[in-house]
C-alpha cells in the first residue's frame, strides 16, 4: 500500500454511465489512497453468486438493467460505511445514483461528522461507451475486469490477478446495455446538478488510455499518491 500524501483527498464518490471506467480507476487509486473502494455492484453481485436473500432480490432488476431500490442499496452502504476500513476512507463506484440515495449518504455522513471531498463524474461518448461494454470481460471471483481488445488478460480468458476463467457479465448484452445508458440518463445524471451546486462536482474526459485518465484523477485528489 502507498503511503498517503499529505492532503490527498479520502472520501470520493465516482459518478458516471456504464462502462465510464469507474471500476477500473477505483480499484487502483483508492489502493493508492489506502481506502477501501466500495462499489455497490460488486457488493451485489457477490450476494447474487452467494445465493443470499440480497442476491436473489437484486438479481431481477441487475439481469433487466434495472436499479435495485434505494432502501436495500442505502441499508448496504450504511452496513458498509460502520465497518473499520471505512474509517479512513473510501472511492465509492456506482453509489450513490439516484437523489434519494445521495440524500440518503449526506445523512449517513453526517451522523459520522463526515463530509464528500469530491465527486468526479467522467465523461465518455456513448459509442465508446457500448463498445467498451460489449468487449468487457470480467472476474466473477476477484471483480477485476478488462476488454477484449483495450485491456486484455496476459492469457486469454484467465484473470491476471487470481487465475479464474472470465466471463461476460450477463447485463453486458447490447439491449440490457442500452437499457443501463436511459436509467442512467433518467436517474443518475440529475446527480451531477445536486453536487455541482454544493461545489462538489470535478469533470474529467474518461476517455484515452487508462493511465491517462488516472493520471488526471491523482492531480484531482491531490497529496503525493
Ligand atoms: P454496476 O456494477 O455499478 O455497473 P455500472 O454502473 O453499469 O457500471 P459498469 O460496472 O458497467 O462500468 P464501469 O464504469 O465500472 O466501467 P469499467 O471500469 O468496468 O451496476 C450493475 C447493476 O447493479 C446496476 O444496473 C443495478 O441493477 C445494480 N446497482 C449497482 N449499484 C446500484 C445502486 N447504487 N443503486 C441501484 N442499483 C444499483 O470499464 C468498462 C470496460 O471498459 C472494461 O472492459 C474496461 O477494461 C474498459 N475500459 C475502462 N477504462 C478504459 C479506457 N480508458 N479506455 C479503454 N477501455 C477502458
Ligand atoms: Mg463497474
Ligand atoms: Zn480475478
């Protein structure tokens, strides 16, 4: 783990579509910060391959594209945030993405004496955004993913980081991710007004190669990281 630098921020939300790249720069940059990332689709997805009461509710809505309600995703994080690692810290990735639920975190902060840093919404077009979603592999095991032609594995079809066969995740077929693109439009883009007015709100251009868009997001969160 990188030593944190001084002044480098530790409480991130990353807002943006599907395939924006939010899981591929929170996994490296919030190991860098030394926070943990939590990323609510992960979390779901490991309930849904564990066959948890969670799992099976969430699988409907995550098969059709569909957000899982505000209430199950606010009593997830609400778990997630009273576990020690959190203390120091977090990137969160795919929450919050409705209003009720950037409500919900204010409130959550609040009873922790805690405040957002940033908010860092990365902006990609949608045609590189269906084509990075249809290429995408991913680890069912670790939740690392790649792209058949931008980031592919060392060996074909095998995860780097822990050796398990990848597979294409069953939301990625171009209806579903169509359908992910409106829900998106519809409820989680009203997100980037409600942190811009409270100064929150950083825009980066998620496209250009994976290194690059991380090398903004270090100047975003500044300190020595
Ligand atoms: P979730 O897992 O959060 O999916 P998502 O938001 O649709 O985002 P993705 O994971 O698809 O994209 P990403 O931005 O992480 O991109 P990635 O880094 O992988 O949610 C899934 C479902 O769970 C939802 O539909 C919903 O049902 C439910 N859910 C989750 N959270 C919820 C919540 N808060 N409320 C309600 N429901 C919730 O990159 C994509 C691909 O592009 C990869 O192949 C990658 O290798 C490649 N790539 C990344 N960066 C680059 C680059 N710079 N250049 C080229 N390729 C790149
Ligand atoms: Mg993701
Ligand atoms: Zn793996």
């Amino acid at each position: 783990m990188a030593t944190e630098g001084a002044g480098a921020m530790s409480r991130l939300v990353f807002l943006g579509p599907p395939g924006a790249g939010k899981g591929t720069q929170a996994r490296e940059l919030s190991h860098e910060l030394g926070v943990p990332p939590i990323a609510t689709g992960d979390m779901l997805r490991e309930a849904v391959t564990a066959g948890t009461a969670l799992g099976r509710q969430a699988k409907t809505y995550m098969d059709g594209g569909m957000l899982v309600p505000d209430d199950v995703i606010v009593g997830l994080i609400a778990e997630r945030l009273s576990q020690p690692d959190a203390k120091r810290g977090f990137v969160f990735d795919g929450f919050p993405r409705t209003i009720p639920q950037a409500e919900a975190l204010d409130e959550l902060l609040q009873e922790r004496a805690q405040t957002l840093d940033r908010v860092i919404s990365f902006e990609v077009s949608e045609a590189e955004l269906l084509r990075r979603l249809t290429g995408r592999r991913s680890c069912p095991v670790c939740q690392s993913t790649y792209h058949v032609i931008s980031a592919p594995p060392r060996r074909e079809g095998i995860c780097d980081r822990c050796g398990s066969p990848l597979i294409q995740r069953d939301d990625d077929r171009e209806a579903t991710v169509r359908h992910r693109l409106n829900v998106y439009a519809e409820h989680t883009r009203p997100l980037l007004e409600y942190y811009r007015r409270r100064g929150l709100l950083t825009t980066v251009p998620g496209e250009g190669p994976i290194e690059a868009v991380r090398a903004v997001l270090r100047r975003v969160v500044g300190g020595a990281v």
